[in-house]
C-alpha cells in the first residue's frame, strides 16, 4: 500500500482501533462478537435464577425507539437493563464511561419497561468489555459478576470469546 488509509473503507487511517472497532468491513463480525457477549451473560442469568429478555424493543419519553440488549429480574421488585459493550481499550476511566454513556441512552426508557414488564425499580448497567485484553473485563465487570452470583467462569469465557472474535476480525480485515 503507498498509504496509511485503511485498504477496505480508506477513510481511516488502519489501526487495530480502527480495524476491531468501525472499519464496515467487519461490521458483520463485530456484530456476531456482541452477540455472543450478550448470549453469554444472559443464559449465566438465567443460570442464577433471573427472568432474562433478550434485543427487546421499547420507547424512550420523546418517543423514540431504543432495543436493549438484556433486561433481568427475579421478581417484581428490581430489574435491570444490562448492555455489554465490547470496545477497544483506550483508557482505565473507560468502565466508568461506558456505564455513564449507556445510562444516558438508557434511563429515559425505564417508565416504558417498568410498566411492560410491571417492575417497581429499573437499574441501568453499561458493561465494558475489552476487545483485545482479559484485564479490562476483571475489575468493573468482574465486580458485576460477583455482585449478581455468576460463576467466575464467566468473566474469563467472556473475555476469551471475545479475544477470538478479535483475532478473526483482524485476520478477515487483512486477508
């Protein structure tokens, strides 16, 4: 290549940031590593006794459309609106800023699902999960986990599936 530019899109110039994280050519495969993040996390939940829904459609107060990825509850008392997020680590504040951004996007939505799914109380957690390291997913993740009763397993499942799904991004981008 006589550039920097990205060979599939050329608009950016070809990081691996780039590459496992916006580059439309593996748009696809990023996908599919999102969704088995979140079929993971969801079947652990229903291991430990939630009722779990998956890519469940709603509205926000202005009326906009928004799917999440998992709402949980174990009774009619407290749920949770859970969104993995699988992104390029970029900085040791990034946990807190994946919940904070995803709190945002998904707390205008609590009315219409406490009301579908008769809850009393609606909880918003944004889950980062590194796209290339097992240490991003063991402190605020690792904290959810023990905090829901899920097996230490998971942490580790997850980040190994998410680090294949990684790798077989890179190697489709480059071949």
């Amino acid at each position: 290549m006589d550039n920097n530019r990205c060979r599939h899109c050329h608009n950016e110039i070809e990081t691996l940031a780039h590459v496992l994280g916006s580059c439309q050519h593996g748009e696809t495969l990023r996908i599919a590593r999102h969704h088995k993040v979140r079929s993971s996390l969801a079947q652990a939940l229903r291991e430990t006794g939630f009722t779990v829904h998956e890519e469940v459609h709603g509205l926000s107060d202005n009326g906009s459309t928004r799917r999440i990825d998992i709402i949980a509850y174990k009774d009619n008392s407290l749920g949770y609106i859970i969104d993995p997020t699988v992104r390029f680590e970029s900085s040791a504040k990034q946990p807190e800023e994946v919940d904070q951004e995803k709190k945002n996007i998904y707390e205008p939505t609590i009315p219409f699902y406490k009301m579908v799914y008769n809850l009393q109380h609606i909880e918003v957690i944004g889950l980062l999960v590194g796209a290339r390291s097992r240490p991003t997913i063991l402190g605020k993740f690792g904290n959810f986990c023990e905090t829901f009763h899920l097996p230490k397993s998971l942490a580790n499942d997850i980040a190994l599936t998410t680090l294949k799904s990684s790798i077989n991004i890179l190697r489709i981008h480059l071949h």
